[in-house]
C-alpha cells in the first residue's frame, strides 16, 4: 500500500473539492467529529502548527496534527500526540480506500488528507490542527469548518498554481475563510491584510490582525532558545522561552499564543502555564534545526525568498562564526537567482547540490550561476557528498548552512540519524 500510495505522485495535481468529498464520504465524514483549527499561508504555517500543537498538548488536550510536506518519513504528517500514525493503521486505511482511489483517480495529498482526518476522528481527538498543503481555496483540507482559520505570512511561490503576486496569492489563501468563523492573520503586507478583513466582512467571520495591540519587549536569541516578553490585547507573557530560533518563530509563537487567546473562553480553556510550557518544548525539525558543534551546522527548509532572506540572516545574526558555508540545493521552478541576491552578502563559499526530485535544478547548472556571480562554489555529486566537501572546506569555528529545499534538509537530518 505504501507503494501504491506513492505511485499517486505520478497523478498530476487537480485543485479542487470532489475527489476529497468521495474519499472522505467511504470514511464517513470524519472530519465533522471534532473541532479543528484550519493554518494557511506561504512561511510559518507549519511552525505554527507545531506550536500550537505543542501548547494544546501541554494542556493536556488530545491534538491531532496533519502537515505537509515530510522530510523523512511520510507518517510524519499525521500524528497524534506528537507520535506518527502507526504503520499497520496507515495501511489499513488506505486499503479501505483503494477503490475509490483507483475510481476517482485520487492524488498523494488527498488520500494522506483523508487518512489523516480518519485517524483523528477514531482517535478521538479534542483539537486538530491541520495546515493547508498549496493555498488554501482548492486545497484538499478545505473541506474543515474550523472553530477558527489562521493564515501566516504571505509571499511568493507556487505560482503556475496560485498566481505571481502578493494579492493573488492571497486570495487562494483567502478561500479558506468561512461564514462565521473567526479569521486570525500574521501577514506583514498591508494590502495583504486588507484583502483578508474584506473577505471576512463579506463573509460575516471576524477579523483578527495578530500584530494589532501587541507589542514585544526585550527579545534575545541565542543558538538554544529565544526569549522575549509579550503584551497582547489579552494577556501580559513576561520571560516566554522558545525553543525554535529566530525573530520569525516569535513572530509564529505570537501567531499561536493569539489563536489560543481567541478559542480560550468558548472553546478550549487554556492554563497560563501550557502556553509557556508548549512554547518551551516545542520540537520542529528542519527550522534553523542545529545538527552539530564545530564547526555549527544548521539546517533549514526555506525555499521561496522571504523565507531564504529571514533564515540566512537569523543564522548570520545568532551563530557567532568565521565564514559560512551554505549548501544550497533548488527546484527548477523556484527564483533561485533572486534567492543567491538575497543569500551572497552572507555566503563566503557555496556547495551546490541536486535536490532528490524531478523538478530539481542539477547541481552543476546551479554551481554555473552562482559561479557567474563570483562566488566561490564546488558542486556536489549528491547531498551527502556537498556536506562532506562543506565538512572537510569548513573549520571549528566556521559555519554550515544547509538551505532551499525540503528535500535537501530532509536527506541530512536523515543521515545525521543514522549516518
């Protein structure tokens, strides 16, 4: 079954609501058995749905999680209680699917949707937290009424899908607004945000700005944790602890500490306590995720600008080193040149490497460009060869940024389990 799962990523992506509605319909709509909170958006969605589950779980609630996409193992994107759904479950459910898979001529995401949502229900979760996997208006996991919608920051990806600027990407992101459910959005672009608070006024939901009336004071990051205090229209936090480093996962763990402020009086209370607790445990593998000492070597999932331009600059700012070395791998359709723009003032030496996809950028034709740039590059012959060369090129006190794709961090967080 597992096999046949993956021989779906062959199906070429149809946007749209009927084949999840047939699969989830032999499952007999489990999605409609518990409340859910619905996270959209380009960056941060799915840090902050690890934070929210990590806040929920402290507070003893039972979470569901569904996110997208895996870096090691695909069982990773649906859990329960922080663990992976087990694999005798898995395979039982997409079994029971099978037919209507092969009918309907169903997609990877949604048979993992459908399965996800199953698995919540016959666990009996108290919340779940499901992240949208591309936009938000067509998306597979759009079939939620949510007790409350969250969308992170927005910029530009995706865009033979979702369209090529701010305000069209926004409103694929915008369709995951229901009639009268609440709307929680982080976005920084102004114009972003007005789009949101009018698609809510014309759907009836209310609005909700996460920066409005905050403020945060005294923040600090350092290579194990990020401190800060927080003044939210609620609630005062002083000396919150994050485990997850850089300025951009306050901004997410604000995000999450104002979806539990809205749903904690109707919905699902929560102590003082879990919140510090949930922001302090929190594991998310893949952000600014620090694999080894001496020389550092962080890895990261940024793929799309923003996300390259905030992470390259945390780790310059955070992790005291000589020079750094950035492993960098790319998809095809990705602006990989405006990426190394953004990535250069930092970057003292490249190793280019080839991402284990079909829409990857070969290694060599990515060494060509950044060469052209005057940046000193090697190519790798594989990931784990352009890690060893920047091992071997970096020394104790230098640097090792891997960087640009899901698929490049997730083979080197694997080989640094089982090396």
């Amino acid at each position: 079954m597992i096999e046949f799962l993956f021989s779906r990523k062959r199906i070429k992506i149809k946007l749209g609501l009927d084949n999840i509605r047939h699969l989830l319909s032999v499952f007999g709509h489990p999605e409609e058995s518990y409340a859910s909170i619905h996270v959209a958006g380009t960056n941060g969605k799915g840090s902050t749905s690890a934070l929210l589950e990590a806040i929920y779980m402290a507070a003893g609630y039972k979470t569901g999680l569904n996110t997208s996409p895996h870096l090691i193992d695909v069982r990773e994107r649906i859990r329960i209680d922080g663990q992976f759904v087990p694999l005798d479950v898995f395979r039982e459910k997409i079994e029971f699917l099978y037919s209507t898979i092969q009918k309907h001529g169903c997609s990877f995401f949604e048979i993992l949707t459908a399965t996800a949502f199953a698995h919540f229900r016959d666990e009996k979760v108290d919340i779940a937290i499901v992240e949208t996997g591309l936009g938000g208006r067509l998306d597979a996991t759009n079939v939620l009424h949510p007790k409350l919608s969250v969308i992170t920051e927005i910029d530009i990806d995706h865009v033979k899908q979702l369209g090529a600027t701010f305000l069209q990407i926004a409103q694929e992101k915008a369709g995951i607004i229901k009639p009268g459910v609440p709307v929680l959005s982080n976005a920084s672009d102004r114009k972003v945000q007005e789009l949101f608070a009018l698609v809510c006024r014309e759907r009836d939901a209310e609005f909700i700005d996460a920066s409005a009336g905050m403020k945060i004071e005294n923040p600090d990051c350092t290579p194990r944790a990020c401190y800060f205090d927080l003044t939210t229209p609620q609630n005062h936090w002083p000396k919150m602890q994050l485990s997850l480093l850089g300025k951009h996962q306050v901004q997410n763990a604000v995000t999450a500490v104002r979806a539990v402020e809205t749903l904690h009086d109707n919905i699902l209370p929560v102590k003082r306590k879990a919140v510090y607790a949930g922001l302090e445990r929190v594991k998310w593998n893949g952000r600014m995720q620090v694999l080894q000492e001496k020389p550092t070597v962080v890895v990261d999932v940024a793929h799309n600008d923003q996300g390259i331009s905030v992470t390259i600059k945390e780790v310059d700012r955070i992790f005291l080193h000589q020079k750094l070395f950035c492993v960098f791998g790319v998809l095809k359709d990705k602006d990989f040149s405006k990426m190394l723009r953004t990535m250069n003032p930092f970057v003292d030496f490249y190793i280019a490497v080839t991402p284990n996809d079909e829409r990857a950028l070969p290694a060599g034709e990515l060494r060509e460009q950044i060469a052209k740039m005057g940046k000193r590059v090697v190519a790798g012959n594989s990931i784990i060869d352009g890690l060893k060369k920047a091992q071997r090129l970096a020394g104790p006190e230098d640097l090792i940024c891997i960087i640009g794709s899901h698929f490049v961090a997730g083979e080197v967080i694997n080989y640094y389990k089982n090396p």
